[in-house]
C-alpha cells in the first residue's frame, strides 16, 4: 500500500501494519487470514483485508455505502475481480 495520510501535517506511507493496528483497535476485532492474506474479523466474518495483489485494501461496507464511495472517488474505490 503506497497511498499516504496526514499525520502532524506531514505526509506518511499507509502500511499494511498501520491499517492492521487501526482495524484490531475497534471491538471485537481479531486478526486472521483470507484467500491466504492478513484479515481484521469481527465474529468470524472479515471486514478488512490485505488483496492477493498485496497493493489493495479490500474493506466490507454496505451497498449503498459501496455505490457512493465508487461514484464519489471511482480510482480509490473499485471492485475486483471475484
């Protein structure tokens, strides 16, 4: 993951590592794995993962939440092929 975020006004790199603590952070996480790639979990069922690509971060949300985010930024928010 090569994208960045702003910290104390500086630019830095999004880890896998960075997404990994941010997602464990919430209630009920627990790390696992998906189609063989580290998986955040809540009950069982993933909501964020690492893409075999290792360049994409795949996140669960809603079907309307999905079509907003892909018309508002269609180069961040895509889907893959599956």
């Amino acid at each position: 993951m090569n994208k960045s975020r702003a910290r104390g006004g500086k630019s830095e790199p999004v880890t896998c590592e960075t997404v990994r603590e941010i997602a464990l952070s919430l209630p009920g996480a627990e790390e696992g794995t998906s189609y063989r790639t580290l998986a955040c979990k809540v009950g069982g069922k993933p909501f964020a993962r690492l893409h075999q690509n290792g360049e994409s971060l795949v996140i669960r949300v809603d079907l309307d939440e999905r079509e907003h985010l892909m018309s508002a930024e269609p180069v961040k928010f895509y889907i893959t092929d599956h």
